[in-house]
C-alpha cells in the first residue's frame, strides 16, 4: 500500500512570512535607543577659536619683522635708496596663507601694517602702499595653493605672487609714493621735493635726471628689491612651512580625535543582520529552508 505524503502548510509558512515581514516593518518605523541618526556635514568655519590663534600669533610675528628694519641698520643695503628697508613681514602672512586660507593671509598683512599706523612717519601713505603690495604678493600665491596643495601648487603660487608684487609696487612707487615723497620733501613742492629725491639716488645712479628717474628708479631700484624680498620670503616659507604645518593645524587634528565613532553603538549592517536572523526553532513555525520541497 503506497504511503501517502503529508505536505507542508501552506497557511502555516505564509503567518510566518507575514509575522517576519511586520516585525520588519515596525523595527523600521519605530527607531530603538542604539539607533544612530547620520548628521549632515559641518560646513569649514574660517572664524574659529583655533584659526583666530594662529592668524593672532603670525600677526604678532609679523609685526615685529615689520619694525626689525627700523632697529637694525643692517637690512639698510647700500645699492638701494635708503627707504628701501628690506623686510620679510610678508612671511608669516604666507604661511598663514597655505595653512588656513587666502583670506588669513589677507587678515594678517592688514593686521600688520595697522598696528604700524600709529608709529608712521609718512601719514600712513607707505603702509597704505605696504598693504597694497603684500596683498598682491600672498593672496595669489595662497589661493593657488588651495586649489594644488602640493610642492609645484606652492612654488607655482609664490612665482605667480612675486611678479604680482613686482607689478604692484611699480604701480605704488609711481602713482603714490614717489609723488607724495615729492610733496612732503619739498614742503607742497612737488617739483622742489623731486629735485631734493634726485640729489639722494645721485650717487647710485649716475646722471639720473627728473625725465629719467622713472626709469632708472623703478627698473634698478624697485623690481630688484621687491624680487629680492620676495625670493627670501618664498624660500624660507618652503623650507619651514612643512615643519611648522602641525602646529598650524592643530585644531583640525584635536577635531579629528574628537569625532571618533564610539564601539558601542552598533552599526546599521549589524542592525539589519539581526532584523533578518530566523530562528529555527520550530514551535514558533520557522521552517528551516532545507526541509522545504
């Protein structure tokens, strides 16, 4: 007599596919206390307590670089004119510059000469041009090398930023500050005050006249010097700034200690591991897949 086969409930395995299913859906819609909501991204602060720090401090720096000419003689070079003070306050604006952003490096040069301001003897006229020049040094050389964060975006940015500056200070010496010169040397006489400024560079520059001056002024006095300063700044900015990097981003280093994920929390691949485990148990219905025909 053939023996007749009992087969496996239909009704039986579909409760347990919808009792699965709705436990699912209420783990779904009803958050436990181990779920984890994802925050969306903190946008970059620049006015940050860290960024304030250090743009404070290479400001500081960079004030008294500015003044160092003032007290020492010996950046005084005897083949330039001696107004030409050769100083490299720019350089900690450049490496405030790389390290936080361009508008640092911007923050830093006005910084700098403002606190000059009171102690000036040319009506504020040379730190205006000072301003003018820095910026058209470490703002093109700072925004470059946000956009290539290597060794050629850095030596890239600082050419590209010392013949801005070259180009600036020509347009400063001519427009601004040789005619103010002029005035003040010749008490409202600008062409009185031009004479007293020939007879100064005479000795460096031999038959130098009033048509003439522009030319020998600007092409053997101005663009060497502001290539010389520049040069300087640019070179111990790339020997030092490496060195210097971990102190100038301290800040976003303590961040990165402090959004450490916790071990404790599980994971959302743990979460959805543990919602599709089935019990094989088989009082509750859970029918193991390998007896199912």
């Amino acid at each position: 007599m053939k023996e007749k086969t009992t087969p496996i409930s239909q009704t039986n395995t579909d409760g347990v596919l919808d009792e699965r299913l709705s436990q699912k859906t209420t783990t779904d819609e009803t958050p436990t206390e181990f779920t984890t909501l994802a925050k969306a991204p903190e946008k970059n602060k620049f006015f940050t307590t860290g960024n304030m720090a250090v743009m404070g401090i290479l400001s500081a720096i960079a004030y008294l670089l500015y003044l160092l000419p003032k007290l020492i003689p010996v950046f005084n070079l005897p083949f330039f004119p001696s107004w030409l003070d050769l100083q490299i306050s720019d350089l900690p604006a450049l490496l405030g510059g790389f390290a936080i952003g361009p508008w640092a490096s911007v923050i830093i040069i006005v910084i700098k000469c403002a606190l000059k301001m009171p102690l000036t003897s040319t009506m504020c006229v040379g730190e205006l041009a000072d301003i003018i020049v820095g910026i058209a040094f470490v703002l093109p050389a700072s925004i470059l090398y946000k956009f290539m964060k290597k060794r050629k975006g850095a030596i890239i940015g600082m050419l590209v930023g010392t013949v801005s500056a070259i180009l600036f200070s020509m347009l400063a010496n001519w427009l601004i500050l040789i005619p103010f010169y002029a005035m003040q040397f010749g008490s409202g006489d600008q062409a009185a005050g031009m004479q007293t400024i020939i007879r100064a560079v005479s000795t460096l520059y031999e038959g130098i006249t009033v048509e003439s001056f522009y030319t020998y002024y600007l092409f053997l006095a101005v663009i060497p010097f502001n290539l010389m300063r520049c040069a300087i700044c640019s070179v111990i900015t790339f020997l030092i700034y490496k060195p210097l990097s971990k102190a100038l981003h301290w800040e976003i280093k303590s961040k990165k200690k402090n959004t450490t994920p916790s071990s404790d929390i599980p994971t959302a691949q743990e979460d959805v591991s543990n919602e599709t485990t089935v019990s094989s148990d088989p009082s509750e219905g859970n029918v193991p897949s390998s007896d199912l025909h």
